[in-house]
C-alpha cells in the first residue's frame, strides 16, 4: 500500500491565483538537501496537512539566510545573501514564517530588520506548541512515547539566544513521554559544537570534541531518544551517537518527527 504523498505550494503559486497561506515555511538549506533533515522537512509538512494549515514555501526563491557567512567572518557575502532574500519576501504579503532551523529563525528574525526586513517569524517548535494547545493536533493520554525516557539538547540559536525553552519541552511532555533532563540544561545548555561556523570545519586541538561531551551528558540520563530542533544539534549529536557505537538503541529526531510518529503520519512528501 503506497503512502499518502503530499503537495507543497510555492508563494508564487498562490500569489498568482491571489491567495495568501497562513504561513511561509522556511525550509532552509538543510531541511532541503541534507538527506536527514530532509526527513524533519517531510514531518513538518504532514502536520501541516493533517491540521489543515494554508502554507507554502519558497522553493526555487529561497536561498540561504547567510548564517554561516557572517558567523564566518563574512559580512559581505551575508549582506549580499539577506538583501537578495528580503527582496524575495518583500514581493509577498506575508503573515508568518515558520522555520525548523534556530539559525534560520535568529537570522531572520533579529538580523534582517536593520536591513529593511521585518516579518513575525516562529520557531517551529513555538509552532507545534500552539497548535497543540489549540488542540488542533490531538495528544492522547498512554500513546506510542508513554513512559519513555526522551531527554532534550537546548539550540544556542533557539535557548540562549532567543528564550526558547519551555515550548520545546512542552511539546515533548504532550507525548506523555518522560522527559528527564541533562544536567546542563536550558540556559546552561552546552552547545552541540557546530555554531558560529564550526559546523564546516574540523574542530581546534583539544581534549575532547564538543559534540561527543555533550553526547557523553545526554547518554547519562538513560533515555532512548535525544529530541533535537535543529539541523546543526541534529547532525553533531547523531556524529557523537555513531562514535559511542549506540546509533541501534538511541536515535536522535526532532520534534516534528517524534509529533508526526504520535499522530501515525507519513513523511514521504
């Protein structure tokens, strides 16, 4: 039996027919060609459809944010890559945008308004959060996670740097899942190892990589599953996963998946 496949609008698409979506998704480039965080993409998109949510993307007009170029160094190119996108958004009467990348979420967020871009944009986890408590995604007492033991690694982009702590665990905790926390948490989160353009490169010599210390707290707990919201957590801790050699007994998936596994959905597009 073949999976529901599902059809994704572009902003242009609709224009054209003179429609306007509840949300853009912004997929960033991860959630577009990383071959894991395409899987996130593809959850995200079937919650989107299961609750009825008017969306549409990009597609061909989206381009990268310029995260990595000015956490870099580069500021030209990151001037260069903001502006070309703003002009983007700007042809577009936009009401939200919604992202599952922390650096899509910051950049646009906080950094395209002093360059003429100003949008409502929500972190997908605040997202789920809401749609949860509108009760427009229905969570069921005894489900699937009951029990489990899911802990939950804090994003610099998404915690420390913009406050986000509580709509990711709220989320986790309507699974009805046992969510048990690593000793550095929320705002004492220790980073993944992959901002601020470290994800590109190979790490400074020192005792220990970053992402395998982290990984090393998140196994302490016990749990099975490490709930990530970003693609950069996503990849540096499935890395620290597969060097412990436990990637057959804990799994590392993001919140869109583990709300998209609770609901039965597929996630092929």
């Amino acid at each position: 039996m073949e999976e529901p496949r599902y059809t994704v609008p572009t902003m242009a698409e609709l224009a054209a027919k003179g429609e306007n979506p509840e949300i853009l998704f912004w997929v960033g480039c991860a959630g577009s060609f990383d071959e894991r965080y395409k899987r996130v993409t593809r959850a995200f998109v079937a919650i989107l459809h299961a609750v009825q949510v008017k969306f549409a993307v990009l597609g061909i007009e989206e381009t990268c944010t310029g995260d990595p170029a000015r956490r870099a160094g580069n500021e030209f190119l990151f001037q260069m890559q903001a502006m070309n996108n703003i002009q983007v958004l700007n042809k577009y009467s936009l009401k939200k945008i919604v992202t599952a990348c922390p650096h899509c979420f910051n950049t646009i967020k906080n950094e395209y308004p002093e360059l003429g871009g100003n949008y409502e944009v929500i972190h997908h986890s605040t997202f789920l959060q809401g749609l949860i408590q509108e009760g427009r995604i229905k969570m069921k007492a005894g489900g699937s996670f009951h029990g489990k033991k899911i802990t939950y690694h804090d994003s610099c982009y998404l915690g420390r740097a913009n406050g986000v702590y509580e709509a990711p665990r709220a989320v986790l905790e309507a699974l009805d899942a046992d969510l048990v926390e690593m000793k550095r948490c929320r705002s004492t989160g220790l980073c993944c190892g992959a901002g601020g353009g470290q994800m590109f490169k190979e790490p400074e010599k020192g005792s220990k990589d970053i992402n395998i210390m982290r990984t090393e707290e998140a196994l302490l707990t016990g749990a099975k599953t490490i709930a990530v919201a970003c693609p950069f957590c996503m990849t540096m801790m499935s890395d620290g996963i597969k060097s412990k050699e436990r990637e057959g007994e804990v799994q590392v998936k993001d919140l869109a998946e583990l709300i998209a596994e609770s609901q039965g959905l597929s996630s092929k597009p």
